[in-house]
C-alpha cells in the first residue's frame, strides 16, 4: 500500500521544528530514523496530515558527555552506539542492546530517540534506558525539560512528550564507578521483536558491594518495565550466588507478560528468572567477583 497523502516539512533548525509542531500540533508526526513511522504510513496504521523531517537538525546529531551526563542526541543511529569504542567502557549497555536490534539496515538508519517515543511496550531500549535512569529531553514551546525515563511510558505507543514537544535527546547518568552490563534477549528469530527482554546494569563501590543496579524488562507488560524490588535486593551488598538467585526471582514476580502465540506468560516470567540470573553470573565473572 501506499501511505496516505501529506504534507512535508524538513526544518533546519529545533527553534522552526517546534514551531512547525506549535502550528500543526496532533496532526504532525516527527520523521527521524523512520523505522517505525514509515511502514505504519505505508500500510495507513498512521496517517498523519504533516511530516517533520528533522534529519537536517545538526544540533540533533552528537553525542557527548557533560554535567554528569552522557547526552545522546536524537539522531544519533542505533549502528553509532553499537559501533563507538569510546562509549564500551564506562556505557557498555548501549553496544550491547543496539547490537539485538532488527538488522544492520535498520540499525543504520533507526535511532535511539525514536525508538523510545514509539513506545512499543517490546522496546529493547525502552528496557535498557530503564536500567540506566536516563532522562529524556524534550523542547516545546515553553522551552526545554527534562523527563525521567519511569515518567515516559504511559501506555502502548503511548507516552507523556505533549503534542507540541519533539525529543532532543536523552540524557544518561554517568558512572561513578567499576560497571558492567548485559542484555539478554529471547527472539524467534534473528532480529525479530523480543519475546522477552532483559537489559541489566550493575556498578560497585571501591568495596565491591553494589553501589546501583538496573533491571529493565521489554516485552512484560502494557509498558517497558523496571524490576524495581529486584534492584533493591543487590544494592549495597555483595554480587554472589545467593542474591543472583533472590534477584533474579524477584525479577520474575515483577514481569506482568501476555501469553499469546510465542509462549504462555507463565513460559516469558520463567525466561525473565532465566535471563536476569545468567546475565548476573556474567557480570559478577567479568568485575571478578
């Protein structure tokens, strides 16, 4: 099929994209990466009036670190954070989800921003941005703010960004000590969506107990979500057997899955213990604990 008429805009700068936005409001969908938008044109999921292009927004492109923050703008390409050995070390979360997502074309041309303003409850970054407490950055006509990841997702493709708003970039705590990451993911095939999601974030104190911990689930749920009760059990004691297990099982209890096609519920809570519990051995194998 072919996407039902609209108009097209291509602003150059944030200032005449948000007014672009301030005019059109509703009826306006933001073009980035296009990996989700586009084929729901195609087949008239979505059919909106307006097209605001903003690939030509340079201040949307670059990456970098500042205020405690690693500040990752919205055209920043799923391929640039699965490629960039400068962000392995201190943000090994962000190369080890983009290298789950879809195929190369779609990693190459689809962005991080994007996908979380999709909102598609099996997003793997929806999981990931979780696991690390980013904020989101969004620019309106009221000016800039700063929207914490827990207060993004609403519903299903549904989030709290106002009509006249267009992300900017999302912002990431930077680590204040050793890290290690992992996302585990359960697909049916390579670069299908995930049947279940796991994306999981630990950093120690000079002590080696657990300073912070993220657990963020994809594909449990109405929305992405955090296993907040699990993160508690690791923070501020040791990363052993006994509270892998305790983690991982909490970890389960907090999935809130569908069954369908691709498994029961009762199936996807088990792989949620699964994937949280081998993820953790291979974070403590790799800090060396």
């Amino acid at each position: 099929m072919f996407p039902a008429t609209f108009e097209y805009f291509s602003p150059t700068t944030v200032d005449e994209a948000v007014e672009l936005l301030k005019k059109y409001s509703f009826e306006a969908k933001i073009l980035s990466g296009g990996q989700s938008l586009l084929p729901m044109m195609k087949l008239r999921i979505a059919m909106p009036s307006v097209v605001i292009d903003i690939n030509k927004i340079e201040a949307f492109r670059e990456w970098k670190e500042e205020n405690g923050y690693l500040r990752i703008g919205s055209l920043v390409r799923h391929a640039d954070l699965e490629r960039d050995t400068r962000l392995q070390q201190q943000y090994p979360l962000l190369s080890e989800t983009a290298a789950w997502i879809a195929d190369p074309p779609v990693r190459n041309m689809g962005t991080l921003c994007g996908s979380l303003v999709h909102a598609d409850p099996g997003s793997d970054w929806g999981a990931a941005m979780l696991a690390l407490r980013a904020e989101l950055e969004a620019v309106g006509p009221e000016g800039t703010r700063r929207i914490p990841i827990d207060h993004f997702f609403v519903d299903t493709f549904t989030t709290s960004l106002d009509t006249e708003e267009v992300v900017s970039a999302v912002n990431i705590p930077a680590p204040t000590g050793k890290v290690a990451s992992r996302y585990k993911k359960l697909e049916r095939k390579a670069g299908d969506f995930a049947i279940v999601g796991v994306a999981l974030h630990v950093m120690l104190s000079d002590d080696g107990t657990v300073k912070d911990a993220g657990i963020g689930l994809c594909a449990c749920g109405d929305i992405p979500l955090r296993a907040e009760s699990a993160e508690q059990v690791l923070i501020g004691g040791k990363l052993d057997p006994a509270s892998i297990e305790a983690t991982a099982r909490q970890a389960m209890d907090a999935a809130d899955p569908a069954s369908d096609l691709r498994g029961s519920a009762e199936y996807k809570k088990d792989m949620v213990r699964v994937f949280v519990e081998r993820g953790l051995c291979e974070i403590a194998e790799e800090l060396g604990l």
